[in-house]
C-alpha cells in the first residue's frame, strides 16, 4: 500500500477513522461511577443556571475545576440530554489528540512517523477506552498533550523565531486549559520535565525561548478568572481545592485510592497494546536515537515526559488507570518514529505475540460468566463472554493479515491493518459492555421509576447514592445515612442531608408523597419497623419505593 499522501487519501483515512471513533457514543448506557458523576454536573449547570459553582446532587462539589462540566454543560444546552452528548467533550478532545499527534509527528520526524503515531495512539487500548468513558483525564491529557507538541515545535531546530513565539504561546494556553480541566498537575508535571531536561541536557538556553512574561500573563488571562470568581462565590473552595485535592490526595490515603508501588507497569503493558512491544523497544532506543548533536532532542523530552509522569503517579499514594494517559502522546509519537525506520520483517516479530493475545483472549472470553457477582447477572456475563469471543476471533483474523504483509515488507499496510482492527475489536468490546448494563447502569431502573415522579416531590436516598440515576430521572435526592464525596458539599449546606435512620424514618412518615431508594437490607429492615412504603421498582442491588 503506498503512503496516502495524497490530500484525497488523507481524507479519506481521516474520515474512516472518525466514523469508527465517534460511532458508537450513543450505544452504552452511562456506566457507574464516573460516567454518572460527569453527566449530572453539567446537567445541574444547565438545571440551575450556575456555571461558576459546580454542584452533584445539589451540593457543592470542589474535587476537580470546571472546563469539562462548561462542554458537556453546552452539549446540552445545543444538542440535549443524551448519553453521546455527555460523552462528547471526552471523545473530541480523545480525536483532537490523534490529529495532533499526526501533525507533531509529521513535522518533527516525518510524514511516515507522523501517520503511524496517530495510528498507534487511535488504537492503544487506554487511550481508545478513555476516549469513549466519561471522565476527566482525557481531557487533561489533550491539553498536556497540546502543549507537549507545541513545545516540541517551538524547540525544533528548524522553527523561526516567529514559529516559536506561536508555538510558546500555544503551550501557554495550553497548560491553562490543563489547569481548568484538572487542577495543578496541568502546570506541575510539564514544569517538572522541563526542569528535568535541563538539566540532564544542560540546554539553559532553552528558558530563554519560553517567553515567560507573556506567556505567564496568557496563562493567567485564561486559567486565573474561574478560581477567582468561585473563591468569591465560596470562599471555602481555595483550601479545599489546593490543598485537599492536591497536597492530601498525592500524600496520603486520604482518597482511598491506594495501590502499590508497581501497580502502572501492568496497566502500561495491557494499554499500550497491541503496540507494547514496538512501544518498549522505542523507549530502549530513544536516548541514542536523537545521536549527541547540541541542538534541541526531541526525543529525549519525550522520554523524559513519560517516564516522569509514570513516576510520579508511581509514588503518589493515590492511584486510578486513568492517571497515566498523559504519557501516551508522548509514547505513540516515540512509537510513530521507531515504526518509520522499521523494516518488514522487525514489526513482524513485534507484532506475532499479538496474536497469542487474542487467542488467549478467545479462550478467557468463555469464562467471562465466572466474573459475575450475582446469580442474575450470569445470563448477561455469558451473552457478553459470547460477543468478546466473537470480537476476538476477527481480531486475530485481521492481525494475522497484517503479519502477512509486514513479512512482505509492506510495512504501512501491516500497520495500518493492525491499528484499525485493534481499533474496531476496542470499539466493539466497549459496545458489547452494554449487555451489562444491567448492572452497570440504573438506565432500566430509571425507567421503572420515571412514571412516579411527581414534580416537587421528594427523592431520598437512603444509606447509598447511584451516580447515574439522577441524570436519568433529571433530578437530584436527599441524602440520608450517606455521604462519601459529598462530606464536603454537606459540611457547607447539612440542611440538604439526613443524617440517620431513624431521622428519616420521622420525616418519611410526614411527607404527603415521596419517594426513596435504598439497598434491599435496609428496605427489609424499615419493613420490619413497620414504616409505610410501597414498593415500585426492584434489582437485586436496590429497591426503590413510595410513600403509600
């Protein structure tokens, strides 16, 4: 296959890969937790008409700024409450990020690497499935990622002085736009490389192509007017935001998100496929790749951009998946440049463990029933185990085509062949996942419930919270016996909050018409107590009920 140069056939890969990309944002139900959080704050911006304080369930919430909530906030407002809007803002920038690093690889190392790298990051099993998952680290990401590349291009030897007065003032905005997306790390982990590479480098000519004065006072034009207006609205926000969210969550246990030191070498090594292998031997290369010349090195930045924001994470003492996606950019654009001077017979032998992979993936997909919990959910993990077996069958098929062709030295197309059938066999895995919605989502459950909604009734919540329900009933609850994430919310307004049992049970039996969710232990237990309720909806993790 010859390079598709041609702007005609550019597009019509583009296109392709776009089609496979946002196609399936509408089909999964939201799926707990984040997903749930991330619609519903938007939703009560757009509810409330308050776009400064971000509330979840009607209380205060401070745990991450507010550029994700302002997108999905105007995807409703222009397109409605639909699952596909609220995953939008987490597909485009995810897309957005392809496309960049098509264009930083193109320019930094060539035509080849520019499109391989893009292919590599489209199809890397993280970055593919926090592209269509309704959290925040995509877009943090993006933006690092922007400002990752603009740097590169400013730096590049081959940039003018007016090229990387542009490019600087890009990566300015950029890292602001990291900032409102999720907080400090947006400035602190792209600082701390720079400062990393200096001084390995010994560049000290390097800070002075920041420019520093003006692009601080961009940073500060686009990232500084949110803080400032909802410290004023809340002056309690500043000490838990900087501090709480920052400080305590990196030192401490505090978040309960605590995992051993090694826990992202393996959550590295299942994300970067099906291009592990080409990934880690980019990495062994990158250092001598660039050679000793005393001009910027490009390649040793990304190795240092990966590898510290892989080590930072690594000692923090709070830990999610996620959290590493930054570092992708970074390593598909490594990747992109290692596949561009690979020959035939090199990305055969790289790519042929794939294929055991999907084999084994075949043989564990008919033992997807053993990961259900419930009785009730057996059905839905053997349906879902039939699907994965299916998709896995098609993907060894295709990658077997694609070793075909790199043993026959058509290196492009081998490539392109494996990253848009890992691409597709990803897409199809997260679809299949809606046979567990089930127990994933509270979709169905919030159908059972919608024909009981009164306007100005009450919702409580007792002893639990369902992060999806609210988006689906469009409404928020009282809380009762329950506070998790909230705390903070509640310490601010305890007046929206219930702090016990027996304090509902008391106002329970006030309420002309209510209604409550809650697990069915404690629906049992308030049985027993006698409390009058009457039961409209049911699963095997909760019951949800009205007053009589």
């Amino acid at each position: 296959m010859a390079l598709p140069a041609s702007p005609v056939r550019l597009l019509l890969l583009l296109l392709v890969l776009s089609v496979v990309w946002f196609g399936n944002l509408e089909h999964n139900k939201l799926a707990l937790t984040d997903e749930g959080r991330y619609a519903e704050i938007p939703r009560e911006m757009v509810a409330s008409g308050d776009w400064t304080t971000p509330r979840l369930n009607g209380l205060k919430y401070f745990e991450k700024p507010a550029l994700q909530y302002w997108a999905t906030a105007t995807a409703y407002s222009l397109f409605g409450q639909h699952h596909w809007t609220a995953r939008l803002w987490t597909a485009l920038t995810g897309f957005l990020g392809i496309l960049m690093t098509w264009y930083a690889g193109r320019r930094l190392f060539g035509a080849q690497a520019g499109l391989y790298g893009a292919l590599v990051l489209a199809s890397s099993l993280l970055y593919l499935g926090m592209g269509h998952m309704n959290t925040l680290d995509m877009g943090v990401s993006f933006f690092m990622g922007l400002g990752l590349s603009a740097f590169l291009l400013a730096q590049h030897g081959a940039a003018s002085r007016r090229e990387n007065n542009i490019w600087m003032h890009v990566v300015w905005a950029s890292l602001a736009l990291s900032v409102l997306s999720k907080g400090l790390i947006g400035l602190v982990l792209p600082g701390a490389v720079l400062v990393i590479y200096t001084l390995v480098q010994r560049d000290w000519s390097l800070w002075r192509r920041l420019h520093l004065l003006s692009g601080l006072a961009l940073f500060l034009a686009i990232s500084a007017p949110w803080f400032v207006a909802v410290s004023l609205a809340n002056p309690e926000f500043p000490h838990f935001f900087f501090i709480h969210e920052h400080f305590d969550r990196f030192l401490t246990k505090v978040h309960r998100r605590y995992e051993p030191w090694w826990y992202f070498i393996p959550i590295l090594m299942v994300g970067a496929l099906p291009w592990l292998i080409p990934t880690l031997d980019a990495l062994l290369r990158a250092w001598k790749a660039d050679g000793e010349r005393k001009t910027f090195q490009a390649g040793r930045f990304l190795l240092i951009w990966s590898a510290f924001i892989f080590f930072f994470f690594s000692i923090s003492d709070s830990k999610l998946p996620s959290y590493i996606l930054p570092i992708f950019p970074a390593l598909a654009l490594l990747t992109g440049r290692h596949l561009a001077r690979m020959n035939g017979k090199t990305l055969f032998w790289q790519v042929l463990p794939m294929t055991i992979l999907a084999i084994a993936g075949i043989w564990l997909s008919s033992r997807a029933v053993n990961l259900a919990g419930e009785d009730s959910s057996r059905q839905a993990y053997a349906q879902y185990g039939q699907w994965a077996a299916i998709t896995a069958v098609c993907w060894l098929a295709a990658l077997v085509a694609g070793l075909v062709l790199a043993y026959r030295q058509r290196v492009q197309a081998a490539v392109i062949v494996v990253a848009f059938a890992s691409l597709l066999a990803g897409q199809s895995i997260l679809a299949g996942h809606d046979l567990l919605a089930r127990t994933t989502s509270t979709y169905y459950l919030a159908q059972q419930i919608k024909p009981y909604l009164k306007p100005g009734a009450t919702f409580f919540s007792v002893g639990m919270y369902e992060q999806t329900l609210p988006f689906y009933i469009d409404g928020t609850f009282t809380l009762v016996a329950f506070q998790d994430e909230m705390a903070f919310g509640i310490q601010q307004e305890p007046d929206k909050w219930i702090a016990d049992i027996p304090a509902f049970e008391q106002k329970w039996r006030t309420e002309a018409y209510a209604l409550a969710i809650m697990h069915p232990d404690t629906y049992q237990e308030l049985k027993n107590h006698g409390l009058p309720m009457k039961e409209i909806a049911r699963d095997t993790r909760r019951v949800v009920v009205t007053t009589p």
